[in-house]
C-alpha cells in the first residue's frame, strides 16, 4: 500500500517524542445509576403494527445514557390512557417516569397519543400527537423518544438524527465492495448512497443534512465529492496531485476543510464553497490532518505530528501560530468537539501502552476519560449533535464494527449494520 492510501486509512503512525505525562480519569462504566423509566407498550391498535414503538423508544431512551428502561415483563399492568395509570404499581418497581401511548388508525396511517408521567408526583410531564404512515413508524418512535428526552433532562433529543458510514465486504483477492450508507442513528433501514470498486473515506455530513462530502479512489488515486442525497448528483471538488483527504464543514456550509499534499506535504486548506477559493490555513514540515471546525467557523482543530508525535492542536483559518490543546497521553488523533465545546473526543493512547481507544477530554479541566474499552483499535469518532452519544468504529470478534457509547460511559453496545466490515462513521446534525 502507497503511503498516501496508508495515511488515508489508518491514520497516523509515527515515531514516538517527548510529551507531558498525566494520569488519566479511565471510566468502565458509569458511577450512578440511570434514572428508572417504564415506557409501556402502546395500546389500542399499537399491538399489530410491524415496529413495537415502545420498544424504540425505549431503547432510545437508554441508549443515551441518562435512563434505565424498565423490562415489559417486569410491568405489573399495562396502562394505555392516563386514567388507567396506578401510581403504585410503578412505585413497586422503582420507576421515575411512566410514558405510555395509544395508537388509532388515521388516514392513511395511525395516530399515535402519547403522555409522559412523573410517578412520585403523580403528574403529567408532557404528552402530545403524532401522525403518520406505518412506514414512518420509526420516525414518529424517535419523535417521541427526542420529546420526552428533552422534557426531562433540558437536552434536546438526537434519536431522529442519521448515521453515514461505509462498508467493506471482500469477495476475493483484488475484489472488495465499497459502499457509502445512511441509516436512522441506531443502525435501522439503511440505505444505499454509492458503491464502488475503490475505498470511500470520511463521510461528512454538511449541516443543511441534504449534502455530505466524502473521499472516493474511483480514481485510482484520492479525490473529494459532495454529493446531494435526495437527488444522488456527485460533483468531484478537487483533483490535485498527492493526498486529497479529510473533508470537514464549516458550520454554515459555505466552507470545506480537508487535507493536500499537493506541495508536497500534507497541510490544511479551507475552500469557499461559492467561489472555489482556495485558502491554505498551515504551513509546517510535519504532517497536519484530520481538520474539525469550532462553532465560530473561524478556529479548526487538527492532528498533527509537530511535537514528535501525533497531538491536537488548533488554530485560526486565516493562518498564523498553532496552540497544542492535548498532553495526556502518547498518541491523540482525529478531533471531534461537543455541541457546548466543552468536551473534545478523540482516538487516544495512554503512556505505555499500544491499545487505541475514543476518549474525552475536559477542554477546561485537561482530564480525559476513556469511553471505550475491550478493544484495541478504535477509530473515527463521532459525536451527536446534542453530545450525549457518540459512535466509532472498532473490531469485534476479527470483524470492524460499529459502537454506540454514551457519553457518561453507562452505554456501550454494537450497532447492528450491514454484512461486511464497517468503519468511517458520522453523525447528522440536527435534521428537524
């Protein structure tokens, strides 16, 4: 493999340097327990429908982190409507919050009601309608799911987000099929958005959610696409000598961030999405990589090997010093940012050791929890617009997969996808 498809792939493997030692905060799993809900399984035509709405939302739910959904087998009764709610049966149970909803055909398709209760109040919290085609059964599960997340913790709610990320399924030696999918953020009803004989890299979504940026080697050689979803059209946006690599928005989609070597090294540019200009943003004989943008749109984050091994660094678009932002550890790579800016995640290597694994780091504080554990090579994090989930990818059991975490570190579950291997994950912005 030619270097520069090495550095595409893998990322960067370089030679060890000096660094500030710290102890890292390692985090298994969390230290409290998440709050007790009971979502019940939805009553009056609820029962026949293909998708079991609780059981999404339910799911949802937990997958953030913040709840502990409550088995149905468990529930002593089953209520469908307000006034069948008997406090006390949820008390028994430990629940803090009982939702249950009621499905009704409507039109072409079902109306859902659903009701959200405080159980050591006695109160409703929130409760609301819904309507759609059994088709969207999953969309208004997440609807759902996203109103009563933000109704109980202030956050609002990532579950009707979407998921790129590409596989790999090898059929012989020289015969592998690469495909660029989307998917709800679980992993459900993926879909195909290309396929080709070459490597698909870096997926990323722009924040209108309608176009996504990727790497494509159709070529024989890297290049950058935009293509829209709804409509499949493709436009190639570079085409220079040398690595074309990494592509990242600009928070008001107007500006590309990605990596050429074009001059021989690889460096960061920024292009203006209307007029094509070209900016170069560094200028350093080590390898700079991996561009993410803060919300400013005037800072970006980046990988770079400067200090003798890989670090992040930031600095301002228009050029000038870069400020290291990492020390813990020997090895940190591929930035991501949370929505607040607080946190930074990244593929992390403690001191001493040769596992990788996705870590967060206080930006504030300088301590860095690691989020993933039982693996070794975890890579290409992503985060959800709200923070408190984020994806990478992995090998389980000799295959890449992808993995779920919550932030607060008591989730940790595969994602279901398709065959093949899976790697390159990204997360939608907010879509609604």
């Amino acid at each position: 493999m030619n270097t520069l498809i090495r550095l595409a792939l893998l990322g960067l493997v370089m030679l060890s340097g000096m660094a500030q030692a710290a102890d890292p905060l390692v985090i298994s799993s969390g230290t409290d327990r998440a709050t007790p809900i009971a979502v019940v399984p939805f009553g009056g035509a609820g029962a026949g429908l293909p998708e079991d709405m609780a059981q999404i939302i339910g799911s949802d739910l937990r997958n953030s982190g913040y709840f502990e959904p409550i088995p149905p087998q468990n529930m002593i009764s089953r209520p469908s409507q307000p006034g069948e709610i008997i406090y006390r049966d949820w008390q028994a149970l430990g629940a803090q919050y009982v939702l249950i909803g009621n499905v009704q055909p409507g039109g072409a398709g079902v109306q859902i009601q659903y009701s959200l209760f405080n159980v050591t109040t006695q109160q409703q919290v929130d409760a609301g309608n819904v309507s759609g085609s059994t088709a969207q059964l999953r969309d208004m599960a997440h609807y759902i799911a996203d109103q009563a997340f933000e109704k109980l913790t202030g956050i609002k709610g990532a579950f009707s987000t979407r998921l790129l990320y590409v596989t790999a399924e090898r059929f012989g030696a020289n015969n592998t099929r690469y495909t660029l999918q989307r998917s709800d953020y679980d992993g459900a009803r993926a879909v195909t958005l290309l396929q080709s004989r070459e490597p698909i890299l870096s997926p990323s979504f722009a924040p209108d959610g309608r176009r996504i940026a990727y790497v494509s080697f159709e070529q024989r050689r890297p290049r950058i696409f935009i293509q829209h979803i709804d409509t499949g059209r493709r436009e190639q946006v570079t085409d220079f000598e040398g690595l074309n690599g990494a592509p990242a928005w600009s928070p008001d989609g107007g500006r590309l961030a990605f990596v050429l070597s074009r001059d021989g090294n690889p460096e960061i540019y920024v292009m203006d999405m209307g007029s094509r200009q070209l900016r170069r943003v560094t200028s350093h004989p080590a390898i700079d990589t991996e561009p993410f943008w803060g919300k400013d749109g005037q800072t970006l984050y980046f990988t770079s090997d400067r200090g003798g091994r890989p670090q992040i660094y930031k600095t301002s678009i228009h050029g000038g010093g870069a400020e290291r932002v990492t020390f813990v550890g020997n090895y940190n790579a591929n930035p991501k940012l949370s929505a607040d800016e607080k946190t930074l995640v990244m593929v992390h290597r403690q001191d001493g050791f040769t596992v990788f694994r996705v870590a967060a780091q206080d930006l504030q504080r300088g301590t860095v929890r690691v989020l993933s554990a039982q693996t070794s090579l975890d890579e290409s994090p992503t985060v959800a617009p709200n923070g408190a989930m984020l994806i990478y990818a992995t090998r389980q059991q000799g295959r890449g997969v992808l993995m779920l975490v919550s932030t607060n570190g008591r989730v940790r579950l595969p994602l279901p996808v398709a065959q093949g291997e899976v790697r390159e994950p990204s997360w939608s912005p907010y879509l609604n």
